[in-house]
C-alpha cells in the first residue's frame, strides 16, 4: 500500500462500492478492500496482514481471510494463481493477463486486448471454455 493517506472522497467510493455490493463494512473488510485498491503487486495474505496492520493494528490472519473471501465472493476482489501454491489477491477485477518477471517477481497486468484472440477450436470434444487468462513469463526492462 502506498504510504499516502487514503483521502475522505477515497474513503467513501470504497463504502460505496462495497455496500453496492450489499456488504456490511467492518474495519477488517474495509481495509483489505482498501489496501488492495492500492495495490497492483498481487500481495499474498501475510502481505496484505503487514501492512494493514502496520498502521492500525486490527486484523488477524484469519480476519483477512475471511475478509478476502466475502470480497471475492461478491466479485470486488479475485484470487490470482501465478505461482504454484501461493495464492495472490487483485483488486482489478476486470479480464486481463499477467506478465511475470522470472528475475526479480514482478508482477504486471496486461489489458486484455494487448493479446491476440486464444484460438480454441482445436481443444479436445467436450471441453466448455468459461474463461481464461494468460500469464507470461519473462524479463523485465530492470533486468
């Protein structure tokens, strides 16, 4: 999370988006939505606990968890797997893909029209395809 101050109108679009969403807002829930609002590395849990916690201390691991999954449950937060057994959470809910620096992990988002249509009329019979993403792996230009 940066170390600016989330602003009064900041603040209130997030009470907003979360009671649109029919969500009772709990200091726990509103700052996990607000941190990640914040965010476009992809933080874990733990990383998600730290900071929170580093200015307000309210939350527990399992506070975070729980907040996480109301959240994802109404769609204001998805889960993103771009690591084997590490569970990263973004607040952009939109379609996009990931690139993945293989140097030093950093994470970026790709709109998702910065790539071609996935061709998917060759996938074996029976296959229903709901929704993909891609993730690319790489360098980036600080390494």
């Amino acid at each position: 999370m940066s170390n600016n101050k989330i602003s009064v109108a900041e603040v209130q679009a997030v009470k907003v988006q979360m009671k649109a969403k029919g969500l009772r807002i709990t200091p726990q829930r509103f700052a996990v939505y607000a941190n990640l609002l914040h965010r476009e590395d992809h933080p874990t849990v733990e990383a998600i606990l730290t900071d929170i916690n580093r200015e307000l201390p309210i939350a527990s691991k399992a506070s975070v968890y729980s907040a996480l999954t109301v959240l994802r449950e109404v769609g204001l937060v998805r889960e993103v797997l771009l690591d084997e057994g590490i569970t990263r959470y973004d607040a952009r809910v939109t379609p996009h893909h990931h690139f993945i620096c293989q140097c030093c992990g950093t994470i970026v988002d790709l709109d998702w029209d910065a790539l071609g249509v996935l061709q998917i009329n060759h996938l074996p019979p029976g296959l229903q395809v709901e929704g993909y993403e891609t993730i690319l792996k790489g360098r980036c230009d600080r390494c």
